[in-house]
C-alpha cells in the first residue's frame, strides 16, 4: 500500500493560523494543529496523498512563506520536516482531530463515527474526510458558510465553484437553496463531494459536474467560490456572468493583504464590493453587479 506523507511545520504561535492557511492553499488533505515544542510556538502537521510530491510541496511552501509581506522571520524561525505515514496510519488520525466543529450556532459539521443531534433550530452537516477537501475547520470554509447562512434566500439558485468536499452546495441545500450546481476540476473532489452528498441525503438538489465554470450554463442568485485570490480573478467575468442582475458574489479564499487588489479586480470588470468579512487572516467579499447605493 502506498504511504501517505506529513508534512511538519512548527512556526510561532502569532503565525499560526497563517501558516495553516497556506498548507491548506497546498491542498493539504487533513491538518492538526497542536502546540510546540517549546512555549510560544505552534506544530502544524499536514497530510498529502501518496501521489503528490513532497519536495516540490516543500519547495512551494518555502516560496509562499518567503513571500509573505511583511513576514520574513517566518521563513527563518519555521522548522519544516517531511516523513512518509501508511496510509492505515493517516485513517486513523483523522479519528483523533477531526472534532465536530460549529460555522455558527445553528450548524453542526461532524465526521460520520462521531455523528452530533441537530444544534437547535438548525441542523448537522456529515463530511467523510476521504481526502479532505473542506471539513469546515479552516477560516475562509466558516466565514463563507456564515455568509451563505445570512445572505441565501429560500428558493434560490446557487452555484459552488470549486466544490472540493461539497460542504459549501450542502448547507446552501439545507439552508433552502431550490438547486445547487457544484463543479470542480478535480476528479477527486468530485467523488468526494458526490459521497457527501449522498450522506448528507442532499443529492437530488446538487447537480455535481466535473470541469470547469465552462461547463456551467444559466444565471445564479448566489455565486459561491471558496478557492485561491489568483484563480478567482482568472475567473471573475465568467463568475459575473453566471450571476442574476440582482444576485450576489460570496468569494473567499483570500488573504487580508490581497483586499486592495482584488478589489481593484472586481470594480475593473464593472462588480461592486457589497461587503467584506475577515476571519483571521483572510477575508470573504461579498459583491453584486450593480450598487446598493
């Protein structure tokens, strides 16, 4: 059986969450978060699959750490190892730190050997972590559910650009959404978001593609996309495009010090930033076609 591996980063405990966010911008398919070795400091261990390549992994982390601005003592203090886990061993963590985890008040996300009672007035979201596209637990996953909780109308029509887990296009179905379209690039995810939907007994009202935002056709009330600031730029006329006339745009996934520039993107293309949520350190922007002023 071909082993997974971990990939251990052990940073000051202030850069924490940042550093996780760029393991999961890696594509991490699980992160536990523990304290250091010594006070003050931070061991993030993140799990890859066998086919990525842990050099170039550790490569691309070392690039993203050293082009931080304004962070260049996190490349010089971070420790950083790689070890190869069996796969038997991966499976078996995720028992040990996939804990239920709370988006907000009324929604629950739990693994399915740790299933929790609907919180009160809303109810639980059961993610398989088989590779762990979004369980929920990283900044921009919660800050865009809360934002898809305050903002999806019953009876809309939303589209999940890069689905990964599915978590997103499920609570949008729980939360009254009339029909989801969930695409994503990675066939992976794919299988992963199709299994979660079944779970989640959702499936009926997900229309699961494989492919790109080209393979989607019509108009959306809400345009949910959770992924990376490049890649949502790339894609912002075409995400405009899919968006009703009085629809709105819920885009994370990106850092704090790229707000300026990607609202300079949006007002380019004839978008307007409705609102901004910051989570850490990242933030979610809400933006629709035309001015509420």
């Amino acid at each position: 059986m071909e082993s997974w591996f971990k990939l251990s980063l052990e940073v000051p405990s202030d850069l924490s969450d940042l550093a996780s966010g760029l393991l999961f911008d890696l594509n991490t398919a699980g992160l536990q978060v523990e304290d250091g070795h010594t006070a003050g400091w931070t061991l993030l261990s993140a799990y890859f699959q066998p086919h990525c390549e842990p050099v170039q992994l550790a490569s691309e982390l070392k690039s993203c750490l050293q082009g931080l601005p304004g962070r260049p003592e996190l490349l010089s203090t971070a420790h950083l190892r790689v070890e190869a886990v069996p796969q038997e061993d991966w499976a078996t963590s995720w028992r040990d730190f996939f804990q239920p985890i709370f988006p907000t008040p009324r929604i629950a996300i739990c693994p399915p050997w740790d299933r929790l009672p609907d919180p009160l007035g809303g109810f639980t979201i059961t993610i398989k972590p088989q590779t762990a596209f979004g369980t929920g637990r990283h900044e921009t996953t919660r800050g865009v559910i809360q934002v898809i909780e305050q903002r999806i109308q019953t009876g809309d029509r939303l589209l999940d650009v890069g689905t990964g887990s599915g978590i997103l296009s499920i609570a949008s179905a729980k939360l009254g959404a009339a029909k989801v379209c969930a695409v994503d690039v990675d066939p992976i995810a794919v299988e992963n978001a199709r299994e979660n939907f079944a779970l989640n007994e959702v499936a009926d009202r997900i229309d699961l593609k494989l492919g790109s935002i080209s393979k989607v056709s019509g108009r959306f009330d809400l345009v949910v996309s959770n992924i990376l600031f490049e890649p949502l730029v790339s894609m912002l006329r075409e995400l405009k495009a899919h968006t009703s006339l009085t629809g709105k745009l819920i885009l994370g996934g990106i850092l704090i010090q790229e707000e300026a520039a990607f609202r300079e993107s949006i007002e380019q293309i004839g978008l307007f930033v409705d609102e901004v949520r910051r989570e850490g350190d990242w933030i979610c922007v809400i933006a629709a076609r035309s001015s509420a002023k």
